[in-house]
C-alpha cells in the first residue's frame, strides 16, 4: 500500500503559502494541490521500505558526502570575506544615501571593518585576518558572494537555509539528500546534526526535521557537551544476542500495532530507530572517539586544551571520523544560546566575531588539510554559512543588524573548483547585485555535486510533488570543476 | 495583502473561500458566539461539538468514526486527564459496567484527582517558560522557584476559575495579597531566563533582555501573540507597535524577582517563595531599534492599542479592579480578562484551544501560541469561537471545557484508518479518526515507574534531582547536577517535580523533546531518533525500573495463584499486559511472549524491560 505522507499535521496550510509568496518564493504546483490526487510517486514508496540503504543518485555523483559548517546567528561577510574598501569613503553616511535600503532594520552610519583584508594563495581571495588559517588553505574554496535570503530574523533564515523554506514543517537539506542517496554505513545514522555546547539554534529540531518525508531522514542529534551519544552500552547482564532476540520480539509487536494504524508513520520510524540503536551499539563508540587520533591530526585542528578552536575543532574532527566511515551528512554548528554566545554581533562585531574566529578558523583550516591528506576531499563537499550576513552599517555601539539582502557562503571539496568565486554584492555590501545566489540555487548546487538533479528528487505529499527546491533553483555550474 | 493573491499569474481565490475576511486580524475582533449548527447525521453527535464538526465533514463528505471501545477510552481518559494508565481493576470494572453514565462518571472522577493539576500543569509550565536557573553561562540555580510550579497545579485542581489565574499570575500580590497563592502565582513573571554577571551598558542591556522574556512571556501564554517582535520595529504581521511592546515593559521595568514567605505548603509552614516585587512608575523610553543607547520618548505602561477598542484609561482599568498599585499591573490583570473592551476574547480563545490541542494532538489553532498574521487559521472557526464564549459564560472554569470535550463523539471516536478518507483529508484537520498520541517525556518517564509500581504518588513540595549518568554530568569545569544520587522512592517522583536546570536537562527529558525553559513554548517537537531508542534500551534507570517491574509481575502472578509460585510463563505475560498496556494479551500475543521468556538466556526482567519500548507503551489510541 502506498501511503501519502504523514498524519502529523504538518500539513502546508493556505496560510503557509501566502506567507511564502508574500516573502517572495514562485509559484506553487498548484494544479497538483488542487487536484487531490494520490499520484503513484516511486521514490516515496521505495523510502518507505528500506529508507536507508545506499541508493543510485540520478547521474555520476561528484561528492559522496556532505558536512555543513553552520555559523549562527549571522556572521559578518563585511568584516570576513567580503571586502569593501569603499565603507571608508562612505563612512558614517547613512545606507540610504548610497543604496536603496527597503527593508532595513536599523539605520546607523556605514561603518568600515575593523579588520584588515589581504589576498590569499593563487586565488586571491580576499580574507580578513581574523582567519589565518583558513587563508592558508583558501585556495580550496569556491565563494558565492552573492547569496540573498528572505527574513530579516534568526528562525525563519535557519529554516530557509535548512529547508529552502522560512516556514517551519519542511524537510530539511540533510533530509532530501539521505532520503535521494541512503547512507553508506547502516550502523551509523544518515544524517548527525552536532550543535553548540551553549545550546541549540532557535527553532531547534526542525533545522534538521524530515517534514513530511518519512520520520528515518530527520537528523539525529548528538549531545553538545561530554559524552556525545549516551547509553551505548547495553545494560550488565544482557547480552547482544538477547538483545537481538528482545528487538525482534518489540519489532513483531509493533508491526501487529502499525498494520492498523498505516498512516502514522512515526510508528514506523520508530521501528527503523530501535534498529539503528542497536547497530550504533558497536559502531558509534568507535566513531566518535577522537581519542583514537594521533598529536599531529588533534593538534591540526587546534584542539588542545584551552585552545579557542578546542570545542569546534573536536567536532570537525568528529565529523571527519564520521563521513569517513559513510555518514552522508554532518552539519555542525558553531554558536549557541543568546547574544554573543552566537554570531548574533548586534553591539560589537569585534568583541563578538573576534571570539567565534577564532573558535573556527585552525578547526575549519584543519579539517580541510585532514580531509585532502586522506583524499577525502575530493568526495566531501564542505559548505560554510550563516542563516544570514550583517549590515555594512552600525548597530547599537559598534555591532552589526541581520542582513539578508547580501551575504557570503563558500563551499569546498566534493566536486568544487577551488579559487573561483561566484557572485557580489554592491559597493558596500549590502545587495546581492551581480549573479544573485538564492538559497534554492545553493541547494540545488549541492543536489548536483552530491549526483541529484533537484528537479527530479520529488516527494509526494498532500496532493503534489515537493521538492528542496520548490520552483527555483539553477545550479551554478561556475563553480563546478 | 492583495498582492499576496497572485503568485505568478496563477489566481488563488479559489483557495481563499474558507479564510476567514481578513486574516491578519480575525484574532483581535471581539468574541462572536456563533449559534451550533444543526446536527448533520444526530446519531453521532453527543453534544454541541459535534454539531460543529459535522458541519465541516459534511461539506467534504469525510464523516469521523464511530466511538472507541471501552477499554481504550478508559485508558484515552486516564492518560489525558492525569497521565497515569488505569489499574486492572479499573479497566474491568468500566469495561463490565452497564451504566450508560459510567464513561462520564469516570471522567468527573479523573478531574477530581489530584493527578489532574500535575498533568495539565505541566502542559502551562511550556508555555509558562518554566525554569528553575537562570539559565546562560553560570546558570545559578533558583532553590525557591518551584513554588510557581506548585501554586499551577494547586490552582488547576482547585478549578481556579482562569481569568482569576491570569490575573493572578500578573498582579496576584497585590489583588489579593492575603492568599499566599496569589502571590506564589506571580511566580510566572519570574519564571524565565536570566542574564547575569554583566556590568556596565551590558547590565542595561541584560535588564531589557528580562523586559522582552517578560513581555513576550505574556503575550505567547495568555494571548498567543509574538509581542517580541515588537522589540526593535513595529511587529511585521501583526497590529502591534513598538510603543505597545514598551507600554507593556512599563508594567515591569519597575520590579524584579524576590523571594517572599508564604504558606503555600500542606504544612501550613512558610517556605520560600519565588515571586515578583514590584516597585513604583518609573520612566519608561521607548527604545528605537531596541538600542539601549538610543533612548526615545517616555510611554508609561499601558495596553495593546488593537485590543483596547475603546481607548480606555489604563486609571479607569485599575479602578474597575479595585486594586491599585503603583506599577499598574492590576490594570494589566484587569485588560488581559476584560472580554468587553480589552484582551479577554483572545485570552478565551487561546486557552480553549490549548485544551484542545491537549486533548486532540492539534489545536483548532493548530500554532497554539500564535494567533497571528503568520499563525494558522482555525479549523473550525465557529467552534473555536463557540468554546470561548462557553468557557467565559460558564465563569471561566476549565474542569467543566475538560467534560464538554471529553464526552463529545469526536474525543470518543476510535483511531479506525481508510484510505479513502485519508486521501480526501491526509492532515486529519476535519477529524475523522482519532490520532494516537504520542508520550510527552514526563509521561513517559511517570508510565514506566507506574507500570513498574514505584511511583512516588507524593503531591508538591521542592524539586527532586534524580540520578543522572556521570557521562552527562561532567561536561564542564562545574558540575552542573549531583553525582551520586542514588535513586529510590525519593527521586521516582512524578516528573514534574524533577528539578528544571536549564544547562542541564535531565537527558530523559533532553531525549524526548522536553523545551529548554528558554522561551514560552505552545507545542513541542516530536523526534523520533536512535538516541531515544538507544536510552530506552540501555539507560540504567529504565534497566533498574524493568527490574522492579518483573518483580512485581513475578509478584502479582503468584498472587493470582499461578503455579510455581508466580513462575509460569503465561500469568508472567497476562499480568505484564494489564500493567503495560492496561489490557489482557491475545492468545497470539501470549504465545509470542511466552516464546520469548522460554528462550535460554532470556528473563522476566528482559521481557518487561523490551514492553517499556513497545510503540503501543508510548502511544495512546
């Protein structure tokens, strides 16, 4: 039996739609919505029976894996990537008398970075030197300077970066991708989401929630401080074989209590969950010990004790282990909480970015270097960004506003031509102005390299087909190599 | 909005038919009791609900499902009114009782139950932001806030007319300072996030950071409005301005969080209390952009304007209450339960929909803490509208709402499934089946100690700290909860009563989707992860419980004369169903059970460790 989509609720109502057309998204499938019709869709029947295992991708896949840097709360491109010397000429000015600002928040003068930019490696790109490693190994990366967001607000931006969507219910990047590919390793989960040890990012699961697609492609958290998967152990006195014997036993049961309940397909997940744990049993210890890593590779991503890239440095090394061993995507999260525990840097950019660079910079630098020396690289498709940039005017002292009209995101590894860039923004940084990047043509740019064609990764649910990517998207083949 | 109507030439109207006219507002026009709809097919319908669900099924021709069996709304009834599985006995007592009134004497009895206020308190404890630490890097703990916590579920089972809870929660000292309760309930203001050990302009800072949980507290729980977004510019969506978020700091710039005594205990002893003090008006600026450094114009306190139609002085609120103080914040109690010209239709509204989303899985609203531009519009409209006017009529009291709901055919109806009327309504919002219910992480947590028969049934009191693995714990430098706790009857307390450290959630509850206390929460995330499977499987404190529970199945076995002494397999299963799953096995389920404890190697205490895993423990038809 094929089942439409879940009996959550997390239905799109009318309203959701209004709301994403008002903010700019296309056209809807409308004909399909309005239609009702239980279209036969093969790629959701098949997730339905074995989510997880590896699937053919549409074409010859340039990357195998993903992980996802996710800086939060909103880093500076102004002050980190993108250069723009002419804040100095038009410092203290207000935005509008050099761009049109509709929908500016706040309005302070023009305020030049404080930090200072130079060119790194063949390339040239232009980096601040609040990142020295990073610009060691710059030639790597393909920047996109050009890329624009629709909400001027944390959550909805984390949700349209997670899910194209500034709509909580959809499914997210990390979701699409092992929903289209499976995972390499089935004693692993598909998709590892690690957040900051000072808290989640706000809107929490639905960053890496299925939506509608089957309850298996959500992502699995793992704990943000200590010990970062507990009770992997099983109980004293219960061996693996009785466990086993247990799990069959639960997964007969629950089979009986599904068959009359078809449609609640979080029972199913739930089922597939149980599954998992149990697999992780052996494979998870192994996997997340970085202890397990030799001084020249811990000391490459900068995390010895007391060290500002310590925390993140650990988790990138994690994150190495884990696509290693066949994760299909890891998405990390640097920034939690409230104020300047994330990149939120309203009332000082330098008090703020100064302390989040540096917790980056040697970790994201050394999992680039680690990745090339195991020739890792090539097959994992690294991508850096924030819901969201900052405005090349002041805030409060001397912060910065969310600013999603122009912003920087870079990718690396997997199928990228390092040292191009694609995109700019405007004199000062503030629009998008030459070769705009939508957040679908970023994600539809991943489906590419990861083997997906984002036209053709569809789910059926509620009456239509849905993609990533909704209507839009175009791969941006420039930065492909 | 017009422009929203076109999406790339494609006309939506047709789309539109069943929004309401305007609906960026429908939330701020007054209440509108709209007359129940004649009942379309009267065998069905029980009582007034009903009739308002028909009348949406029949417009789609999607009808809902006859009602549940017995022994499943025994066990619906139990789990949504206390959170705890009926026992054996009284499952077959309903179950053999002829009575046609015994579904509603059992309902009566279960809003009777003290259980009841830990239930539904804990769901206001959401959207209440309910936190016991101040939350941030240091997190301090706050020994005395529990007794917000206490003084919720004290007024949910006394039937605390909600009105009077609202008003209360925000000026409870002052309008009635000689009930301890009162002031306990002000306890909601104090109840969020706090930023500490700052100095300089950050402390102004951290003061207005207070101001805006405070504010956005408020607006999120009674109202269901994002005030906050009102901080730094006028509210995109909504028709709130940034002087209507500052006039509302007003009420609370000049107080702060303090500890009172008050006889809030059994005992009749003080304990103390965490509550808010308020001060005298003081000068309140606007602040443009939410910029500490950019002060504007005095604003006072006051209300929102689009729900103050006739303007009225905020003196003239204060006198209508009776009670003055300087802060104004009688006058505040006095707007957010006026129904006539102030808050008090929107605040109905939103309450009888958090019942219903509490009974039903999704609101009618199904963004329960927004009524927004950008929230969902109802379901049923007329019903919502219905609910509210009845609550108000009916003095405000929430037990009566409770029965109205529960002895509707739409709460009885089963969880049936066909495809048919799936495909003509997947997302279940005309509501022809039941949707089983998932656990909430306490519930969860209180079932496998009430299963295992060591629920500490004790009511009130301080926060309990129950063991949690040291794998948890050592985090940081400072350890964040004790390390050797060693459980028993004094932790395997229900789970409200388990200490809310925001730094350090019990990982059960972490786990399981519990909020951080950071924000006011109207709904929670429902993940289905391996991390859950892994600690339902090996966790030691679910592992210990499993081993009480056999215990007591091994017990209760012999008890009912089995033979060898409590040792045959088939009692060891029978006795496990009915304490699992408030039912008797089937023939083909004792077999597989008892197939499984004849395995070798296998065990009662495995057997009843795996039952605790089961879809069926965790979901409720």
């Amino acid at each position: 039996m094929l089942i439409d989509a879940s009996e959550t609720g997390n239905l799109m109502t009318r309203r959701d739609m209004l709301a994403r057309a008002g903010c700019g998204f296309g056209s809807l499938a409308l004909a399909g919505l309005m239609s009702g019709q239980d279209l036969a869709a093969s790629p959701s029947a098949r997730a339905d029976k074995l989510p997880l295992v590896p699937k053919s991708p549409h074409f010859a896949s340039r990357a195998k894996s993903v992980i996802f840097l996710f800086m939060y709360g909103g880093p500076s491109h102004v002050d980190l990537f993108d250069y723009k010397p002419d804040l100095a000429k038009h410092a203290g000015k207000k935005v509008g008398e050099v761009v049109d600002t509709k929908g500016a928040r706040s309005s302070g003068g023009l305020f030049p970075s404080p930090y200072k930019f130079a060119r790194h490696g063949q390339s040239g790109h232009w980096v601040s030197d609040r990142y020295p490693h990073l610009s060691s190994v710059i030639d790597h990366t393909a920047m996109l300077r050009g890329v624009y967001g629709h909400s001027i607000s944390h959550a909805p931006a984390l949700f349209e970066l997670n899910t194209g969507m500034i709509r909580t219910g959809f499914p997210s990047l990390g979701s699409w991708v092992t929903y289209g590919l499976g995972t390499d390793n089935q004693d692993l989960p598909g998709f590892v989401v690690m957040y900051d040890y000072r808290g989640g990012p706000i809107g929490g699961a639905p960053n890496w929630g299925s939506g509608f697609l089957p309850g298996a492609f959500q992502g699995t958290p793992v704990r943000s401080r200590g010990t970062p998967i507990l009770n992997l152990n099983r109980p004293e006195k219960l061996e693996s074989p009785q466990q086993r014997e247990l799990l069959d036993y639960a997964s007969a049961l629950n089979r009986r209590h599904m068959a009359s309940r078809p449609a609640d397909n979080a029972l199913e997940a739930r089922i597939e969950s149980f599954e998992l744990a149990y697999r992780m049993q052996s494979a998870a210890p192994e996997a997340l010990d970085i202890s397990r890593e030799n001084d020249a590779t811990r000391k490459l991503y900068g995390i010895e004790r007391g060290n500002p890239g310590e925390y993140f440095g650990s988790q990138c090394l994690m994150a190495r282990r884990l696509v290693e061993r066949g994760v299909r995507f890891v998405q990390l999260y640097s920034g939690g909480g409230h104020g300047d525990n994330n990149w939120d840097a309203h009332g000082n950019i330098t008090g703020n970015h100064n302390k989040h660079c540096a917790a980056t910079d040697q970790p994201m630098a050394g999992l680039l270097q680690d990745l090339e020396q195991r020739g890792l690289l090539d097959e994992t498709l690294v991508v850096w960004g924030g819901e969201f940039g900052r405005t090349p005017h002041k805030q409060g002292g001397s912060g910065r506003d969310h600013h999603p009209f122009g912003f920087t995101m870079w990718m690396a590894g997997g199928g990228i031509k390092g040292g191009t860039s694609y995109g700019e923004t405007d004199e000062i940084g503030y629009h998008a102005a030459v070769d705009r990047t939508s957040v679908h043509d970023v994600h539809a740019t991943i489906l590419h390299l990861m083997g997906m064609d984002h036209e053709r990764l569809t789910y059926h649910f509620s009456g239509r087909d849905f993609r990533l990517t909704d209507v839009a998207g175009e791969v941006i083949n420039s930065i492909i190599a | 909005m017009v422009k929203l109507l076109i999406i790339s030439g494609l006309v939506l109207m047709p789309l539109l038919t069943a929004m309401p006219d305007d609906p960026v507002s429908w939330a701020f026009h007054p209440l509108e009791v709209e007359e129940v709809p004649p009942a379309k097919g009267k065998q069905w319908a029980r009582n007034e609900i009903d009739h308002f669900i028909l009348e949406r099924a029949s417009e789609k021709g999607v009808f809902p499902n006859d009602s549940a069996d017995r022994q499943t709304l025994i066990r619906r009834a139990y789990f949504d009114l206390t959170g705890l599985a009926p026992s054996r006995e009284e499952v077959v007592n309903f179950v053999e009782s002829k009575s046609p009134g015994a579904y509603g004497e059992m309902i009566a009895r279960l809003l009777s139950s003290s259980h009841y206020g830990e239930r539904w308190g804990r769901h206001w404890l959401d959207v209440a932001r309910f936190g016991e630490s101040h939350g941030y890097e240091s997190d301090n703990e706050r020994p005395t806030a529990w007794t917000y916590r206490d003084a919720v579920i004290r007024a949910l089972n006394e039937d605390m007319p909600f009105d009077r809870f609202v008003r209360w929660q925000v000026a409870g000292d002052v309008l009635q300072g000689d009930d301890p309760l009162a002031t306990a309930l002000t306890g909601f203001i104090t109840s969020g996030s706090t930023v500490t050990n700052v100095d300089g302009v950050d402390r102004e800072r951290a003061t207005y950071d207070k101001m805006d949980d405070i504010v956005s507290a408020t607006g999120a729980a009674f109202l269901g409005l994002t005030i906050g977004c009102a901080r730094c510019h006028d509210h995109k969506y909504d028709p709130i301005s940034q002087e209507d978020y500052y006039r509302l700091v007003g009420f609370f710039l000049p107080g702060k969080a303090g500890d009172r005594n008050l006889a809030i205990g059994d005992s009749g002893n003080n304990v103390k209390a965490l509550t808010w003090r308020g001060g005298n008006k003081r000068s309140n600026p606007v602040l443009k952009r939410g910029d500490v450094e950019q002060k504007g114009g005095d604003v006072g306190y006051g209300v929102l304007s689009a729900l103050d139609p006739g303007g009225t002085d905020m003196k003239r609120r204060i006198e209508a209450i009776g009670k003055e103080s300087s802060d104004g914040r009688t006058g505040l109690a006095q707007w957010l339960t006026d129904v006539d010209s102030g808050a008090g239709g929107l605040l109905a509204r939103v309450i009888v929909n958090r019942l219903w989303q509490h009974h039903f899985g999704t609101g009618l609203v199904k963004t329960s803490n927004n009524f927004g531009g950008v929230g969902d519009a109802p379901t049923h409209p007329g019903l919502l509208e219905w609910l509210a006017g009845k609550l108000v009529s009916g003095g405000w009291r929430l037990k009566p709402m409770h029965e109205l709901i529960m002895n509707s055919a739409v709460y009885r109806q089963s969880t049936s499934w066909d495809k048919k009327r799936h495909v003509a309504n997947p997302g279940n919002d005309l509501l022809w089946r039941r949707q089983p219910l998932r656990l909430e992480a306490e519930i969860l947590r209180d079932s496998i100690m009430n299963t295992a028969g060591t629920l500490n049934r004790k009511l009130y009191g301080p926060s309990v700290k129950p063991w949690v693995s040291s794998d948890a714990i050592k985090t940081g430098s400072t350890n964040k909860w004790p390390t050797n706790v060693k459980d028993g009857p004094g932790t395997w307390r229900r789970s409200i009563y388990v200490f809310m450290r925001r730094s350090m959630r019990v990982p059960f509850f972490e786990t399981f989707d519990v909020p951080d206390g950071m924000q006011s929460r109207g709904v929670r995330e429902q993940t289905t992860v391996a991390t859950q499977a892994l600690l339902l499987l090996n966790n030691k404190f679910v592992r210990d419980q499993a081993g009480h529970f056999a215990a007591r199945v091994v017990a209760a076995a012999k008890n009912a004369g089995s033979p060898d002494g409590g040792k045959s397999l088939p009692a060891i299963v029978e006795e496990a169903y009915w304490l699992a799953f408030s039912r008797g096995p089937s023939k083909e389920e004792l077999d597989l059970g008892v197939g499984l404890l004849a395995k070798e190697g296998q065990n009662v205490e495995n057997f009843c460790h795996i039952l605790f895993t089961l879809n069926e423990f965790v979901y409720v038809d």
